[in-house]
C-alpha cells in the first residue's frame, strides 16, 4: 500500500503532464502562476 503522500503526489505530477499535453495554454498559466508564488509577486489564498 502507498502512503497517502506518495499517491498525492503522484497525481498531482499526472494532472501536470495531462495539462501540458493536452492544454498548454493553461499549462503555461499554471506555471506562470507558480513562479509569480514563488517570487513573492502573488500572495497564496488559503
């Protein structure tokens, strides 16, 4: 049995590859937004 943080994980990796491949638009507005986090331009919502 996997860990539950593994399996997380794991699909979060597999929604990214089917965003790439299957919507780069929005793929390139995902990763657009991680890297504006990331820098500290776009506080995260919790």
């Amino acid at each position: 049995m996997q860990d539950i943080n593994t399996t997380i994980t794991q699909n979060f990796q597999d929604n990214i590859a089917y965003f790439e491949k299957e919507h780069p638009k929005v793929f390139e507005q995902l990763a657009a937004l991680d890297n504006a986090i990331e820098k500290g331009y776009y506080q995260r919502k919790v």
